[in-house]
C-alpha cells in the first residue's frame, strides 16, 4: 500500500499544539509524498484548549466526513477529545485512517469499529518529527503503508499459565480509559491483548484508574495486558516496590499473562499499532 498523494488534515481536538514541532512533522509528512490541509482552528486558543469546543469538533467533523482526506491526524494530546466525541459522525462516507496517541484514545471508542475507518495509536504531529526516535517514525509509515512490523521482545511479568495468546490489539493511555469508564464510549477490550502507558501521574492515580477501569468491567475478557512506558510517574518516597510490581498486583485478578516492554508512550519510543488488529504473544515476543 502507498501513501504518496493521500490527503493528511491536520486536527486539534485536545490541548494547544507547539506550531513549530508541527510545522517540523508537517515538512516530514510532505517528504513521504502526503498532501497536509491544517484544520482552520488548529492555531486557535481557548484556555489550555486548542480553540473553543464547538470548533474543534467542527475541525474534526469536517475532515472525518470530507470525501478528499485521507488520513486525520491528531496534532497534540493534553486533554480536550472528549468535548469532541458528539461529533464523530453516525457513519464515514470513504476510508480513513485517524493517527494519534495520549488524549486521542477518547477518539478511539467513538470510532474503532466503524466501517471505512482505521485507528493507529501513533504519534502526534506535536512530537513526530522533533521528540520521538527514529524507529518510531519509520513505525507509524510503516503501518500506513500495511507493512507487518518485526516482532517485539518482551518482559513477563506475571505468568498465567498461557504459553500462546491469540487476540485484538486495545488499550491506550489509561487515565484517559479511566475517563471514559460509564460513558457512551467506554473502551471494550473483551478477547483483546491490552497495551497501556501513561505520562506525568503519580502512582497513586494510576492505581485508582485501573481499579475504575477493573470496577466498571472494561478490561472483562482481557486475554493479555502489555504495559508500555509510564514517563514522569513517580512512587512515593521510600518506596519499596516498583511501578511494575504495583501493576501486577491490580491486573492480575483477571488471571491472564501481564508483559511490560512495549515501546509505546510519551518518550523517545512510541512505535505505532493499529487499534483492532490481530496480534499473538508466544515466546515472550508480540507478533502481529
């Protein structure tokens, strides 16, 4: 599959996005041959916004229902996507793909599932060419193109007795999962491998996420966990215990294999995976 000569539009459905690491992936997108639309409020700002609700929305609207775009891209996370979630429309008219990570998992609910529509967890335009590593750029052109990814080595944490794990790829940024918990698009991740990552929260929040998200019966029918990187999530002073060993102990009720190794979040390595698609976990490697 090529990309050259698809249409990218450019949305901001979250936080205020640095126009100068945009402009840097936008120049990065034009260079793999994409044509790049920059929604009209994506310079907008409303408080720590990208612009007013109702214009985001709009933006995001516009580019899922426009017939000559493509790809939709997400330009920053932060917080925001949610106000924009009543705009996702009923049905896309033509194939899409949306890109996008952090915040933009609120989107993935709205729209994993629906006909003519692709969700890559992948970076945002405010990173993709100024914060995130190489790998990670060639990972999310790789997987616009259709091309299957080279296994990736893991680290088992918690053995279920399951040598082989079959199942669809889920999960996102769990604060933002946790938000989403009782509402219209609360994530399902029923026969699902579940990747998870997170940025600036202290320990504490994340284990009070993952009891809302254990509670309200989201990860029911997990068949796997696999934990990204969690930047900026310190422990308590003096801990005697890891971030890892903590995740253990609030997944492993669900008796299924907890891996961690996965290089997604928001650090250097974020390599992109399509939401829904097929993956298997044998010999501690996640092969899709």
């Amino acid at each position: 599959m090529t990309v050259d000569g698809q249409t990218v539009a450019v949305v901001a459905p979250a936080g205020v996005p640095d126009m100068e690491h945009v402009e840097a992936s936008i120049a990065l997108l034009e260079s793999w041959g994409l044509r790049v639309q920059v929604g009209a409020h994506v310079r907008d700002r409303y408080r720590y916004h990208a612009g007013k609700h109702e214009d985001r929305a709009a933006d995001l609207h516009r580019a899922l229902t426009d017939p000559r775009v493509d790809i939709v891209w997400v330009a920053r996370g932060g917080y925001g996507s949610v106000y924009c979630l009543r705009a996702v429309p009923e049905a896309v008219p033509c194939a899409k793909t949306l890109v996008g990570f952090s915040d933009a998992t609120a989107l993935f609910g709205a729209l994993h599932g629906m006909p003519n529509v692709r969700v890559i967890h992948g970076p945002t335009l405010n990173g993709l060419a100024t914060r995130h590593d190489d790998a990670s750029r060639d990972s999310v052109l790789a997987e616009l193109r259709g091309e299957r990814p080279a296994p990736v080595p893991l680290q088992r944490l918690h053995d279920a007795g399951a040598a082989r794990v079959e199942g669809h790829l889920a999960g996102g940024n769990i604060t933002v999962l946790a938000s989403l918990a009782g509402t219209p698009w609360q994530a399902r991740c029923d026969g699902a491998i579940v990747l998870l990552e997170d940025v600036t929260e202290l320990a504490y929040r994340i284990d009070r996420s993952v009891m809302q998200l254990r509670e309200a019966g989201v990860f029911d029918g997990a068949r796997a966990f696999v934990l990204g990187e969690f930047i900026r999530c310190p422990l308590p002073e003096n801990a005697d215990f890891t971030l890892h060993d903590m995740l253990v102990d609030l997944l492993k009720p669900h008796g299924v294999p907890i891996y961690a190794g996965f290089p997604i979040g928001h650090g250097t390595r974020n390599h992109a995976w399509t939401y829904g698609a097929r993956a298997v976990l044998e010999g501690d490697r996640l092969v899709r």
